[in-house]
C-alpha cells in the first residue's frame, strides 16, 4: 500500500514538538498514558488502511448521487459509521460525564488527520456526528442529552450541522428558516437548508441536524437566531421512528470529495417538521460559534492531511520517474548515457521540498491549536485556561486559513511533479488537487476568516491575544538563538514580530479614524502575512528540537529524520519567509485600489 502519512513524524510532533506526556499529567487526562495513546493511534493506522484507504479512489469515481428521494453513498461509509463508532472516534475528547473517553484533543487530532490522509471523503460523517453530538451535551437539556447524545457517540445515528441557505451562505445574519411553537414543547420548522455535509444515507438509523432557524418574532439579523435539534426521523415514545418531515431534494454534484455527500434539505414542506430547542432562545448563533474552533480546526487538519498524502504520492513517483540527466553531468546532451531520475533535478526538488514543508509545518500548527485547546479547558489554574483560550482564538482563524489555502498551492505542486501524468486520472495527484479545493471555501470562507483575524482576534481584549502570540514565538526564538548555525533563523524570525508591529500600527490608524472597509480591504493578505510568519515559527521550533536531539545523541528516530527537519525549515525561511517582506509592503501600502469608490465596479468593467 502507497504511504499517505508519516507516523514518525506525526509522534514527533506529537511527543517531541507538542508536549502530549506534558498534557497527560493533566488531572483531566491522568488516567492515560503515552503507551496506551499510541496503541490506539496505532489501530487508528490499521482501520485506515484496512477501511478507508482502499476505497479512496472508487469513492471519487462512484460519487454520491440522488436518487427517488433519496442520496446514495458509498456503502464503506456504512462500516467507517459502525466500526468508527467501536473505536470511540465519536467520544474522544468529551468528559466522562459527556459519555466520552476524555482523551486529549490533541489525540483526536492526530487521529482524525490519519484518516482523512487515508480517505479525506470519510472522516467527515464521523466528525460532523461528533460536533453535534458535543453541541448537544453542553448545550442542550438532560432530555436531548439522553434522548440523542448516547447513539451519535455510538455511529448508530449520524449527525449534520445545517447553516447555511440559498441566500444566507457567509453572513448567517440573513437565515430566514423558521420556528414557530407548536404548543408540546417542540417548533415547527420550516426552510431549506442547502451545501449540508452528510445530510443524508442510508447507513445510520438516523440523522440529527443541528438547524440554526428564527423563532417567530425574533429580533432581526444574528441576536434572533437560535438552534434546535431536527431528527429526520422523531423518536417516539416507544423507541420507534416515525418521519419528521425532512425531504431531501437533491445531492450536489461536485469537483471533489465526491463521496462525501452535499445535501439539499427542505424542513416542513407537509408543515409536520418538529424541531427542539437548544439551550436558550436566540443564543444559537453563540452557541454554534463556540463550537467552531473544532470544526475550524478540523478543517485545518483536513487540508493539512491531504497536503501530506499527495506530498507521499509526488515523492514516491518522483523516486521512479527517469527523465533528462543532471545538467551537472557533461552529459546532459549525451543520449547514451541513462537518464536520471526526476528526483535529481533540483527544481523537483524544490518543489518537493515546499510539498513538504507546507504538509509538515501546517500539522505542526493544527497540532498547536489542539494543545492549547486542551491547555485551555484542562490546565488546573484558571489564569493558564484563559491564556491558552486567548492563543487559541487569536491561531485558530490562521489553522483553518494556512492549511488549506497553501496546502491547495502544495498540492498543485505536486500536480506539477508529475508533469502529464499528474493530470491524468490514472495518478492519484488530480483527485487530492480537486479534494483539497473546498477547504478553503467551506467552515468560513478564507476571505471571512481573514476578517476575523484583523478585526476581532489581533484585537481581542486590546491586543492581548497577540501579545501572548508574541511571547510564544520569542520562547523558539530564545532557544533557537542558543545555537550558533540558528540565529539568522532566530533574527529573521524576530524581524518578523517587529515587522507585524509596524503592520498592526500601520493599518491601526485606518480602524482608529472609523475607516473599518479600508482596514479590513486587505485582510486576505495579512492573513497570509501572518499565517507565513507562524507557520516558520513552528518549522523552527522543530528544528531546535531536531538539533538539540541530534547534540545529545537521541535515538528515538534516525539522524537523516532530525536532519531532514533542519533542512526543511532552512528550505521554508529561504523559500517562503521572505514573502513576508512584500506582502508587508502591501499591507503599508498609500494606494487604496480595492474598496468600491462613486465609480462603483468601473475598473472591473472596462
Ligand atoms: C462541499 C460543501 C460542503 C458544505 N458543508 C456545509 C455544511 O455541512 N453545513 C453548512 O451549513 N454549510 C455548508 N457549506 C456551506 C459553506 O459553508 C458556504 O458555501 C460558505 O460559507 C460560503 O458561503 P456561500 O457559498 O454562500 O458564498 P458567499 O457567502 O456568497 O461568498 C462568495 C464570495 O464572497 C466573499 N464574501 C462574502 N461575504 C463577504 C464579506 N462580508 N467580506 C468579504 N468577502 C465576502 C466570500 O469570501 C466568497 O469569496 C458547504 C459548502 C460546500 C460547497
């Protein structure tokens, strides 16, 4: 079986980079140890490679389809549901209390980046369950907890989240699906739901939609929404189903991840759909967005593990493929002599290098936002558990952004490696290339989380969450200055901080003057600003681990493994670190040329 992942990178950061012995002494995660983790990561390798891996390509060329009303998925995602469900990988990082394992997310992640290497078309259906089943269990009353909670986390019923409508896709402020008292205790719901993941097959006994709708005579935009719990089918009072008025009205075809299914959803066409409050009225949107750090998250951890599987593929071809010779070799004309393999040319090489780096330093930062997740609902005082919410706020705009838009270009690369081949269906390069594609789309778009970042997280609690940014980054930096051959890494890296500064003041005098459109025009390549810087603090934080390794002779992985670390991050601050520098010429810019002036759309016209 082709490589998708490197488990011993994957320990590496996990072990050596994110500290996951250090969480366990956590008294939330006591009861576990690194032994007990790895086996189960372990079995995690083993499901992939048995269930999800081999059915990775048919899932893209038999995709999901409608049909009599109904949506016809993969029947593998019948066994990935049961056997998901077995594994636990619904109930990792709840609470005993939750039904769950409580298991470091950290763990989850790491777990959940496997299988979407494996299969990126699976893991959804299984992640998706879990979010709803966690919105339910911290937000719903003892009734929704008992009545739904317990099968979701078992895989026997699945779970959807429903956001977005035709006309309300990134501003949910405009939602018009509506709730109106049916005088039980239940809503009447009625509207159309539409690009809903999983949102409907025959492989569960049910589906439970998390719905964001407006109760009759709520206050207009975000403050009138609320959530409810919407059952395709309604539990009845002796444990049978019953319809609930959920149609289906269509699956929608797309570019990739065709075998993860994109539903059309249509509540209340008969006027008989009930749904079920969630928590308090009109809170729903709050309540969605608290849980969007995961989703947000694992979105990043998505694109970060397609990056790194397509970077295996690439890699692995590029070891087979002969083509020219060595312009180094005089005889580079000579026909006679045998040609060299692709790998040997130092543009491929390049290329690779940036599949690489890209693949391996947006785990690394995924892994990040996992660890202060934990840090910051497990870490005893209650001062730690606000900082690392703060650092997690402020990264996990920048997880769900760097991954995918980058891991999108990493993949293109690897197109590129194979040349011809790499267009063609036969090589597995096109379909991570059109899989990878909607990650920057979907969970907010790359343009919305640029949004966030510049207008709500650099400012959050007046700076504060970037400070503490700050302070992480000068840790790597101090440590990386301790080794002589570092510190041009470590100073680049400190310019950078300086350089974010410069940017910040900058463009801060645009939101001081009450000018919030010009502040906000750029956001897009402020994210990708910060998120190069961020991601080069990550590759030097593995370096200085790498080389202190190396000095004290550790032998937990080979020395070409600590050295391929160090080169690699030398490869991302030549390469990609100097980007910076423009961009931030860009973001300081005089020249406004994108905000909408009197002459609206003419230089888009003419
Ligand atoms: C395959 C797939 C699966 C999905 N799964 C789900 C799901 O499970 N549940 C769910 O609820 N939704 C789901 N979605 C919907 C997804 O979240 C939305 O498509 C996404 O949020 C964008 O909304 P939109 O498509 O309406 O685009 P629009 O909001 O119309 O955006 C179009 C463009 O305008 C930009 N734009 C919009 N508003 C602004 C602004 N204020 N400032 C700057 N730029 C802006 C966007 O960045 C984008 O480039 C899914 C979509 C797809 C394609």
């Amino acid at each position: 079986m082709a490589q998708y992942i490197d488990i011993r990178t994957l320990n590496f950061l996990l072990n050596d980079i994110h500290g996951l012995n250090q969480l366990l002494q956590l008294p939330r995660f006591q009861e576990h140890d690194l032994e007990s983790l790895t086996m189960f990561l372990d079995s995690v390798k083993d499901f992939s490679d048995r269930e999800l891996y081999p059915c990775f390509k048919e899932m893209d060329e038999k995709p999901a389809y409608f049909e009599d009303g109904k949506i016809i998925v993969h029947p593998q995602i019948g066994t990935a549901m049961k056997q998901g469900g077995e594994l636990g990988l619904m109930r990792l990082p709840l609470t005993h209390e939750e039904g769950g394992l409580q298991i470091p997310l950290l763990i989850h992640t790491a777990a959940y980046a496997i299988m979407e290497a494996a299969n990126n078309h699976v893991p959804g259906y299984l992640g998706l369950t879990y979010g709803a089943a966690e919105l339910i269990l911290y937000f719903g009353n003892e009734e929704l907890k008992n009545k739904y909670a317990p099968k979701m986390l078992d895989g026997e019923w699945a779970g959807t989240m429903c956001l977005t409508e035709p006309q309300a896709g990134s501003s949910l402020s405009d939602i018009t699906t509506s709730a109106v008292p049916a005088g039980d205790g239940s809503f009447r719901m009625k509207g159309q739901k539409i690009f809903i993941s999983g949102g409907d097959h025959e492989y569960v006994d049910n589906l439970i939609h998390l719905v964001l709708a407006r109760i009759e005579g709520a206050p207009a935009g975000t403050k009138g929404i609320s959530l409810f719990v919407v059952p395709k089918k309604r539990l009845n009072a002796d444990n049978s189903l019953s319809p609930n008025d959920v149609t289906t009205a269509g699956d929608f075809q797309k570019m990739g991840q065709r075998g993860y299914c994109t539903s059309h959803l249509i509540f209340g066409e008969k006027d008989d759909c009930h749904g079920w409050l969630v928590g308090e009225a009109h809170k729903g949107l709050k309540y969605m967005f608290q849980m969007m750090n995961g989703a947000r998250i694992a979105v990043g951890r998505g694109g970060a593990a397609i990056a790194l599987a397509a970077y295996h593929a690439s890699h692995a071809y590029a070891q087979e493929r002969p083509q020219g010779r060595r312009v180094q070799d005089s005889g580079k004309k000579d026909v006679t002599q045998e040609p060299t393999l692709i790998i040997n040319h130092p543009d491929v090489r390049r290329m690779l290098l940036f599949q690489k780096a890209v693949g391996e330093g947006s785990l690394s930062l995924v892994f990040q936002a996992a660890r202060y997740y934990d840090l910051s609902v497990a870490s005893v005082d209650e001062k730690d558990r606000k900082k690392y919410y703060l650092l997690l706020e402020l990264l996990t705009p920048i997880v769900k952004t760097y991954p995918t838009e980058m891991g999108t270009q990493s993949v293109s690369n690897g197109v590129q490696v194979l040349g011809g081949y790499g267009y063609c269906s036969e090589y597995i390069l096109q379909q991570y290339y059109r899989d990878i594609r909607i990650f920057p789309i979907y969970e907010g778009t790359t343009g919305i989380q640029s949004i966030d970042l510049l207008g709500r997280k650099m400012m959050m609690e007046n700076g504060t969450a970037s400070r503490l940014l700050a302070q992480e980054i000068n840790e790597t930096i101090q440590a990386a200055l301790t080794h002589d051959d570092f510190k041009k890494y470590a100073k680049t890296l400190g310019a950078n901080l300086k350089l974010t500064a410069d940017v910040m003041d900058f463009l801060g005098g645009f939101a001081k003057n009450g000018e919030f459109e010009r502040y906000l025009s750029d956001a897009t390549i402020f994210m990708e600003f910060l998120g190069t810087i961020v991601v080069g603090w990550q590759w030097l934080k593995m370096a200085v681990e790498a080389k202190n390794a190396l000095l004290a002779g550790k032998t937990d992985y080979p020395e070409s493994f600590y050295e391929s670390k160090i080169h690699t991050m030398k490869f991302y601050f030549k390469y990609e670190m100097p980007k910076t520098t423009s961009l931030a010429e860009t973001l300081m810019s005089e020249e406004v040329l994108t905000v909408v002036e009197e002459k609206e759309g003419a230089w888009l016209n003419d």
